[in-house]
C-alpha cells in the first residue's frame, strides 16, 4: 500500500493510503486518509475488508494504534466501510462518525466495540487533537447519507466520491490536465450522482471552501487551478442520465 | 474444501426444523386416529390406547426438534463470530510479519482477539457435543415411532369395519417415521462431516 504525504505542518499530517499493488483483481482501488494531530488520529472511509490488513500495516507505520482514534465513513458502501468488523477488533476504543442515517445498516458489517457517533444532516465538526475539521453535507452525491471532510489549517477536502475516477493503480496522484481527465470522470459522475439540484448546492458549499488539495475517494488529487475547473465542469454537468434513456 | 461450520449449523437447524414439521403432522394423526377409535368403540380399544403415545411421541419430537433447533442456530451465530474473530487473528498474524513501527502498539487487541477466538472454539466444541448427544435422543423417538407403527398395524387388523380407515393412519405414521428418520440422518451426516473436517 503506497502511503504519501499530503500534509505536514508539525504534528499535524494529512496521509494518503492507496495503490495498493496486492489489491485482488477486480476490486476498485480506494484512496483512504488520515488525519493526524498530536496523539489523535482520524482515519477517513477505512476501506473494505479486503484491504484491511494492508492498510492498518501502512497505518502503523505511521501512529500505534492507540493513537487512531476516530473512524469516519462517509457512507455505507461496501468499499467506504466494510472492514469495519475488523476494526472493531483492533481499535475497541474508537468512536465512528457517519451520517446518521446509516446507523443501522453499517452496523451489520459487525460493530460491537467501536462507539457509533451519528452526524447530523447539516453537519457538524470533530476535534481532533489539536485541529478542527468539518463534515460538510454532501448528500445524494452519491449516496443519500453523504459528508465530505474539510481541514480548514491543510486546507484539503476529502471529496468522496465527487471528483472520482475509474483508474489503473499506477496512475499518477495528481491531475496534471483537466482535459484528459475528464473522460476519466465523465460517466462516473453522470450514473452515480443522482440529483443536480444535490449537486449544485454541494458546489455552493465548496466554493466557499479553501481548497489547495481536494482528495476524492477514487483516482487522482485536485490542485488549484484544477479544483476550480472542477467545479466548472461539475456545474455544467448533467447528472442522473439512467432514467434519461 | 469443508463446509463453514456456521453453515453446516444452519443446514442442521433446517433440517430439525422439517423435522419437527412432520412432528406436527404426527400429531395431527394422533388426533384423526383418537376420533376414529373412538367411532369404532371396543374393536378399537388398543388402538386408541396407542393413540396416546402416539400423541405423546409427537409432543416430545417437536419439543426436542425445537431445542436442538435453537442448539443449532446457537451453535451458527457462535461459529460467525468464531470466523470473524480468527479471520481478525489472522490478519493481525500477517501484519507482525511487516514489523511496522508501531506493531507493539497493536498487542493488546491481537491478544484480546486471540483470548475471544480461543473462548468461542472451546464454546463451539461443548455446542458441536451437545448436538452430537441431542441428535442420538433423537433417534431413540425413531426407533419408539417405530415400535409404535408395527402396534397400529397389528391392532388396524383386528378392527373389523375400520380397518383400511386405521391402517392409512398406521401407514401414515409409518411414513412420518421415515421421514423423521430421514432429516435426523441428514442432521448427522452433516454434522459428522464437520467433526470429520475438524482437527
């Protein structure tokens, strides 16, 4: 599992786990993060139960276990979250945050030690250690319970699955041009994300947002001047096409 | 490659839970068989007499198929959490061999883990015992089922008028029998496979 630092100021760190070589075929690779501040440790949309040794050995490398704290999931699909029964096991003092309404469906991915937190449908903020970050609604994008994470002090954006796209796990981590990417995201965003309306106000809330790094759950990271022009063609993007044909 | 134990459970559970639906059924005969003896009066006074144990029979199959049911749906959920926790011991396995940094940090979960692996097996075996010794009694009502058809035969002859009427119930419970036999059987196999598989 390839491990790269996004952030650094102190002890304050933003790392990125991903490109996964051992990954199984067929299994879509998933970008996990964690945000570190002091003694406190947040580990954002885990991942699925295939990666999950992998990824607490990449995690370690970096904190003892102790430290990891806090989960989040920004939703409940199986590659946001299903290695939670193993978690369950090697952090019994960690609290999850997810959106509220999943409780009682990721809870059937086995949850016996781990503390759910529910957060609310406008959001809400977490301390980790020293630093604040913020669970920005971002529902129906895709799915109907969704946050995204912003660290105002990093000024990065865990986006989810907005900004994803469908590639091989030696891709480059970061867009270099809009232009050949976005064949990459197109058809993506068009079947997954359902609604505009959802859509348009998530870009509301964004561009108030600074944004350096926008780090989606799926393919490669945003930086300015790309974030903006994301969000432009974002805009302009109709979304929900299957009920269209 | 052995069949998950939490499977081989819920197999044995199905199993005892048709089994205990032909119970019923057995029941229901007993019923028919006491109103037809009664009909016939004195030619049928054995086989009325019958009737009640048949009665009883049913009663004590349906009872003990629901318990080594709930034994067997136990002995499941028991084996899922098994599977969870040593799927977690062995993940936990493969990252001490990566010597990350922080791997100390890691061994009061993984001993935890391994404490709750080690309880839910000794659980799993006393369960897998239980089950063994439920299905064994299950098999002395069979062979009293058995005993207890031969007896409605012998008294179905002699009943004069009612005769085909009781020998289609001492038929049926010939039948019903069988088929009790039957799922008990399977439940054995199946479990007898597992312990086969278990070391």
């Amino acid at each position: 599992m390839l491990a790269t630092t996004l952030y650094e100021e102190g002890d304050h760190r933003w790392i990125m786990f991903a490109r996964d070589p051992q990954k199984a075929e067929g299994i879509i690779d998933t970008n996990q993060y964690m945000v570190q501040s002091g003694d406190q440790a947040i580990l954002l949309d885990p991942g699925g139960i295939e990666l999950f040794a992998p990824m607490l050995s990449a995690v370690l490398k970096f904190v003892p276990a102790e430290h990891i704290t806090h989960l989040f999931a920004s939703h409940q699909d199986p590659d946001i979250i299903s290695s939670l029964g193993l978690w369950d096991q090697a952090l019994p003092n960690a609290k999850l945050y997810s959106p509220w309404l999943w409780e009682s469906f990721i809870r059937h991915f086995g949850m016996e030690k781990i503390e759910f937190c529910a957060i609310p449908d406008e959001g809400m903020t977490l301390n980790i250690g020293r630093i604040q970050l913020q669970f920005i609604p971002a529902h129906y994008l895709h799915s109907s319970g969704n946050f995204h994470v912003y660290d105002p002090k990093a000024k990065i954006l865990m986006s989810g699955d907005v900004g994803a796209a469908m590639e091989s796990t030696d891709a480059p981590l970061w867009v270099d041009t809009m232009s050949t990417h976005i064949p990459k995201m197109r058809k993506f965003h068009q079947r997954w994300m359902p609604s505009n309306e959802a859509k348009l106000d998530w870009i509301r809330r964004a561009r108030q947002l600074d944004i350096q790094i926008m780090a989606p759950q799926h393919g490669r990271l945003f930086q300015p001047p790309h974030v903006q022009e994301f969000l432009n063609w974002f805009e302009d993007l109709p979304v929900g096409i299957a009920i269209k044909g | 490659m052995a069949t998950p134990i939490f499977v081989t459970a819920a197999s044995i559970a199905a199993e005892l839970h048709q089994a205990m639906l032909e119970a019923k059924g057995l029941a229901l005969t007993a019923k028919n068989a006491r109103a037809l003896a009664v009909r016939a009066g004195s030619k049928t006074v054995g086989f009325k007499a019958i009737t009640h144990f048949i009665d009883e029979l049913a009663s004590d199959i349906i009872r003990q198929s629901q318990y080594i049911n709930g034994v067997s749906e136990h002995l499941s959920h028991n084996a899922v959490a098994l599977w969870r926790a040593s799927t977690a011991a062995e993940k936990f396995d493969w990252i001490e061999t990566q010597h990350s940094d922080n791997i100390a940090s890691l061994h009061h979960a993984m001993q935890s883990c391994y404490q709750q692996r080690e309880a839910l097996s000794h659980t799993l075996s006393r369960g897998l015992r239980e089950l063994e010794q439920q299905l064994e009694e299950g098999d002395k009502h069979i062979r009293t089922a058995n005993l207890i058809a031969t007896s409605s035969k012998v008294e179905a002859a002699s009943a004069g008028d009612f005769r085909n009427q009781l020998e289609v119930i001492a038929q049926n419970i010939t039948d019903t029998a069988d088929k009790i036999r039957a799922h008990l059987s399977q439940a054995r196999r199946l479990l007898g496979q597992r312990q086969k598989h278990t070391p």
